[in-house]
C-alpha cells in the first residue's frame, strides 16, 4: 500500500483501487491498515470524503 501512495503522490486514489491492489476486503479494515500505516511511516495520508485518500506533497 506505501508504494501505491508513492507512485500516486498528490492524486486522490479511491478506497475500492486501494482495497484491489492490497486484497483489503472493507472499509473498516482499510481504515485500519491506513491507520497502522499512518503511525508506521509518518505519512500524512488525507481523507478526502467521498472519494477515496492522498498524500500531497508541498
């Protein structure tokens, strides 16, 4: 999931793209792994409502 995020930096990817490429099976279990990768990495990793998530660089 980190090297989707990388590769993707600043394009919103949506939840059902993320759950694909990481054989994550809901929404409450990828909010999880988000999670656990968030305070693994330090990664500010965005929640943008309705559409999925992203990490902006400056």
């Amino acid at each position: 999931m980190f090297h989707l995020f990388m590769t993707n930096l600043n394009r919103t990817i949506e939840a059902q793209e993320i759950m694909d490429y990481s054989s994550i099976k809901s929404l409450s279990a990828l909010r999880v792994a988000l999670n656990k990768l968030k305070q693994l990495t330090g990664v500010e990793i965005r929640s943008i409502h309705g559409v999925g998530y992203r990490v902006e660089v400056c």
